[in-house]
C-alpha cells in the first residue's frame, strides 16, 4: 500500500547531541512537509519541500534543518537538540495540483516521538 | 492569518449517540480539513472539504463558507471513534501552511 513511513517512531537523544528523523514516501507526491507536535498542542509546521524547493517556516529556529535528497525522502535534521525540543514530529505528503496550495489532502506519517535526555 | 477555533475541547458520550463537533475560523479559505488523531500520534485525513457536505461511512463533515463554520458529525458512535478530532485551514496572509485547532478529544464509553 502506498503510504508515508517515519523512522523511527521513537528516538532518544541526548541534549545537545545531533539527531536526525526520516520520512519516506510511496505516493510519489511532490510536497513533503515537516510538522512539530508538542504535548497537548496543535501540530506546528517547521518547513515544507515543494519539489526540491525548499520553504521555512519564519518562527522555525535555526537549530531545524532539511534535506529532500530525492522524491521520495525527507530528512529532518536537529543539530542541537534542547529539552523543549521533545515533541512529536510528523512528516506529511500532498500532490500538488493546479489550484489554491493548501487545498490539497496532506497524507501524514505516524510520526516520531523525540525525547531529549 | 487565519484562526481557528473548535468546540468542545472535550466531549465524553456513551455508544450509539450523534456527536458533533464544530470549527469556525476567521479568514476566507479554499478548503478545510478535517483530521483524527489518536493516542500514539498518527494522523488520518478525514475529509477535505471547500463546499456543501461529504459522507464517508458515519462521518458526515459539512461547510458554510460564508459563516466560515464547519461540523464533523458521527452517527452511530462507537468506542473506536474515540480520538482527538482536529481542523485546520490554510494559515492565509501570505504564509504557507495549515492552521490547527486545537483539537476536540473525543471519548466514547461502551
């Protein structure tokens, strides 16, 4: 089945210690987006790939980084990671069809839960 | 940029009852979604939606642009139903995005 995959599903890393989540994809959409989820609030978007267009989030801090090596993988790279860092990161996918972006079904991984020692 | 409110936070009902949750934003959009969430994180799409109403199975999600209002309906709930419901539109303003409610945590007892 086509589907979005994270992995892993739960990391743990130490502060300050680099960590990286991955997504991949079988839809073959060309829109990829990172989204962050702390405890109890509404999902955050950090960025999004629109093809290998990369767009960041003004508020996304600069310890957040991106790479879309091909179509269908994003990675999401935290080079320092801080204790308010641990949250849950969910990676989404939408195809990008001619009309109003953001009107497209956003098709989301299960996510990963980062906890930061 | 848009805003987004849902009611109720939390809703407790027991099986079989009609439940509705509600989203009203502030800013016209092109569509909206409807998304659940349950415990362990994944989110599912429910529905996209930019006019009238969709069905899919008990879910029932409906859209009044010019009151710029939403409901998610489900009939005949069932304790699988439990989830947190969110909504979210495009964040509008020039920025990219989705806005999310907060979410509507859903609990339905046998």
């Amino acid at each position: 089945d086509a589907m979005v995959i994270q992995n892993p599903r739960y990391q743990v890393t130490q502060f300050g210690k680099p960590v990286t989540l991955s997504c991949s994809q079988t839809l073959n959409h060309n829109v990829m987006y990172w989204y962050q989820q702390k405890s109890s609030q509404a999902p955050k978007l950090l960025f999004h790939y629109y093809d290998k267009d990369f767009n960041n989030e003004a508020d996304t801090p600069d310890n957040f980084q991106s790479r879309r090596p091909n179509t269908s993988f994003c990675f999401l790279d935290i080079r320092s990671p801080g204790l308010g860092d641990a949250a849950m990161y969910l990676c989404a996918t939408s195809r990008e069809v001619v009309g109003p972006r953001w009107s497209n079904e956003q098709f989301f991984g299960p996510g990963t839960r980062l906890t930061v020692l | 940029k848009n805003e987004v409110e849902q009611s109720p936070q939390n809703l407790t009902a027991q099986e079989g009852e009609f439940i509705t949750i509600n989203c009203s934003y502030s800013v016209g959009i092109s569509a909206l979604h409807w998304l659940q969430q349950h415990p362990g994180g994944g989110i599912v799409s429910l529905f996209m939606l930019s006019s009238g109403k969709k069905k899919h199975g008990r879910l029932i999600a409906t859209i009044n642009i010019q009151e710029k209002h939403s409901s998610l309906h489900i009939t005949a709930s069932h304790p699988r139903d439990s989830a947190v419901y969110i909504c979210a539109v495009p964040t509008g303003g020039g920025a990219d995005g989705l806005t999310f409610g907060k979410g509507t945590h859903l609990i339905i007892q046998p």
